[in-house]
C-alpha cells in the first residue's frame, strides 16, 4: 500500500533534534506533538504596511529607509541627545 503524502519528516538540525526531544521529555508528549504544535503556533512575520508616512515592522511605526545608512556614534549621538531632553 503506498501513501498520497509520506509521513516521514526529517529534520537535520542538531539543536531542533534535541530540543524538540527535551520538551516532549519534560511535557511527556511525543516528539511528533511537539513539533506539530510548534508549526501550528508559528506566525510568519507580516510583510511591511505603509500606514501615511510610515512603515509598519511589526508592533512598531518607523519612517522608511532612505538607503542610506546610520554609524554607531551617530546612533548613540541621537539617543543621548534624546534621552537628555526628558526631565
């Protein structure tokens, strides 16, 4: 008898093996439960939504990029200056 759609799945990451093995251990699952329910709890993240001005990234509205690009003491210059405006 052969399948439509075969069941065997494997999975070549060593830390996915173990951990995977670890949380059916301390759950007392299967390991195929764990793994199904890990695939049913996972949300891609969504793609990017322009809302006026602005970009959605998740939970946070932030102005699109201009290609240009930031350094770190420029970053840090801009945090310090805004932290020091607040009281």
């Amino acid at each position: 008898m052969s399948r439509t759609e075969p069941a065997q799945f494997n999975v070549r990451s060593s830390y996915a093996r173990k951990r995977a093995r670890e949380i059916a251990e301390a759950t007392g699952m299967t390991v195929t439960r764990v793994v199904e329910d890990a695939l049913r709890a996972y949300a891609p993240p969504s793609p990017a939504t322009t809302v006026g001005a602005l970009v959605r990234r998740g939970p946070l509205l932030v102005l699109p990029a201009k290609g240009g690009s930031v350094s770190l003491d420029e970053a840090n210059a801009a945090l310090d200056a805004t932290r020091g405006e607040r009281p």
